[in-house]
C-alpha cells in the first residue's frame, strides 16, 4: 500500500536504521543524509519516511509531506551555507531515477551548469 515500508527498498531500510546513513537532519516526517556517490560538494536526499515511489506520488498521496520534503531541502541548504543549489527530483529510469522511494537531491558548492545534463 502507498506510504507503506516496503521490504525491498534500500531508502526505508535507512529509515528504518537497518542500513547505516550519514544522517544531517530528520523531522517527524523526513530524513536528510549525504548521497554515498556525491556529484558535488554538497550532496544530500532529502526523503520522507513514509514510502512512495516518485516524488510525484508523494505529492499526491501525502502533499503535505511533499511540502515538509521541500522545507528540508531549504534547512539542508542553510546548514551547509549555500546561497545557491539546486534540488533535483529524478523521476523515472530515463531520468536516472535507480531508487524508486522519492527523495530531493540537494546540490551545492560548486558552479551547476543550466541547463543541466
Ligand atoms: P536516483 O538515481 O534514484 O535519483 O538517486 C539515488 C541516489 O541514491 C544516488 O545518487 C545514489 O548515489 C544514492 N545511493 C544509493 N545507494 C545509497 C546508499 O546505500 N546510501 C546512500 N547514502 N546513498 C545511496
Ligand atoms: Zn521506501
């Protein structure tokens, strides 16, 4: 069922605690975490807890909870002092998406290119 943990996905084990995380920031409803394969200085999912497969579905099923994900992203960008950063959402294989539990990249620290590749 949508927002339900699922047993195969790598984001809610994170959740879950049972697979360590470099956790920077969490809230009732999301987790923030540096990506294992940064493509910046900076590079952090924001995710929310709660298990839906693209971001889209998340805005669909639980809009509030997309909001609380693009609250985080602001939070992580204060805290690591970027004036500038982008937020990507991959939606789709074509896209690059390889984790299908959303999340919000938070890229920064460096020139980002537009538009992007
Ligand atoms: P996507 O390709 O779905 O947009 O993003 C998935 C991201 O998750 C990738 O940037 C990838 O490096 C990151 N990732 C994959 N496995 C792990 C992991 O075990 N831990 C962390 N922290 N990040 C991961
Ligand atoms: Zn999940």
């Amino acid at each position: 069922m949508a927002g339900e943990p699922q047993d195969d996905c790598l984001f809610c084990k994170i959740v879950a605690g049972h697979i360590p995380a470099t956790i920077v920031r969490e809230t009732d409803t999301t987790i923030a975490f540096r990506d294992i394969n940064p493509q910046a200085p900076t590079h952090i999912l924001v995710i929310p807890r709660v298990h839906y497969r693209d971001v889209a579905a998340l805005a669909a099923g639980a809009p509030q909870i997309a909001a609380d994900v693009l609250r985080e992203t602001q939070a992580v960008a204060d805290e690591e002092k970027l004036d500038s950063y982008r937020v990507v959402f991959n939606t789709g294989t074509g896209a690059g998406q390889t984790v299908w539990h959303a999340h919000g990249h938070v890229l920064g620290g460096r020139g980002l290119e537009w538009p992007p590749g």
